[in-house]
C-alpha cells in the first residue's frame, strides 16, 4: 500500500478527531514496512517521514492488539514496529495546588496523568524508560527534559512509599517514578 492510498482511504476524517480504528477490523497488508523509533521518528519502507502533519494524521489510526502496533484504516492494516513508544511526551503543565498534570504530546493531544493514563516504567533494550498511557493502551515515551522535571515534582511533593520508590501525585493517583537511592 502506498502513502497515497492511505491518506485516500482517511479522506473523512480530519487530523483533530481520533477516527473509531476499534471497529475496524481489514485484512493485514505485510509487504509495508512502518517503524517508529525511540525518538520518536517515523519512517516507511526505510525512509524517514519527514512531515508532522503526515505523521500526525497516522498517529490517530493507530491501533494496539496484545503487545503490538498497528496503523489501521477502513481497507487494511499495517503492522508498525515500534521501539519503545508511538507518542512522545514533549511538555506538560503543573497545578501544584491541586496537584494535576497534563501532559502534551508532540501531536499536539494533551491528556491527563491519572489513574486512566497511568505512569510505568518500560525495558527496553535493558535500560528501563517512562511510558505512560496516552489513549485506548497506546503508550507514549516521556522525554529526558519532561522526566526530569517530573522527578523534581516528586521530589517536593515527598511522595515516597516506605523510602523505596519516588513517586508523583496526580489527580489523586499516585505515579512510580523509580527508586530512590
């Protein structure tokens, strides 16, 4: 399938809506290649996407079955490798009163962190990463400036369970940072 028949086949939905990818169930097509790497890059049959509103526009027909990624549109589905995570967190926004994050992604969805998008860390080539739920299971990687800001939340909320774990308070739910050393 090429990105032409892609694009053609999402004609009626625009790149602000998430389009209902749970009710479609089309036939896998397997001679397409999509991987979407650590940082979050995305590429087809080995070449870079190098156009956000593209990339955007997948990103809301994206589908998880088991552990694994899928872009899906009404006539096919196409397997995406996936390194860590398809979103990235890029940004978020504090209410150290009330305690609540929203977190943006770098397709401009925001969401909450709260027991719905929980917070977990992920192995990943042996080294553990944040993720957090960003929509229907799918995950999104939260960035190394995003992190470390979250970590300093925590660390000033001291939110830490018996001296192990550092966590973080959200929405009335708490969220495992890592261990404290």
């Amino acid at each position: 399938m090429s990105i032409d028949l892609i694009l053609k086949s999402l004609n009626d939905y625009d790149d602000a809506t998430f389009p209902p990818v749970h009710l479609w169930n089309p036939p896998l097509c397997e001679n397409t290649s999509f991987l979407i790497d650590i940082k979050g890059d995305w590429y087809y049959n080995g070449s870079i996407i190098g156009r956000q509103r593209l990339k955007k526009l997948f990103s809301t027909v994206i589908k998880k079955e088991q552990d694994d990624y899928f872009l899906v549109t009404p006539i096919e589905k196409i397997k995406i490798d996936v390194e860590i995570a398809p979103y990235i967190i890029n940004d978020f926004e504090y209410d150290p009163v009330k305690k609540e994050i929203i977190f943006h992604t770098n397709f401009d969805y925001s969401f909450p962190l709260n027991n719905d998008h929980e917070l977990t860390l992920k192995t990943y080539k042996g080294k553990e990463y944040p993720v957090v739920k960003v929509r229907s299971s799918i995950e999104g990687l939260i960035n190394r400036s995003v992190f470390y800001k979250l970590i300093d939340i925590g660390i000033n909320q001291n939110n830490n369970n018996e001296g192990k774990d550092l966590m973080i308070k959200s929405f009335d739910s708490l969220h495992r940072l890592g261990k404290l050393s």
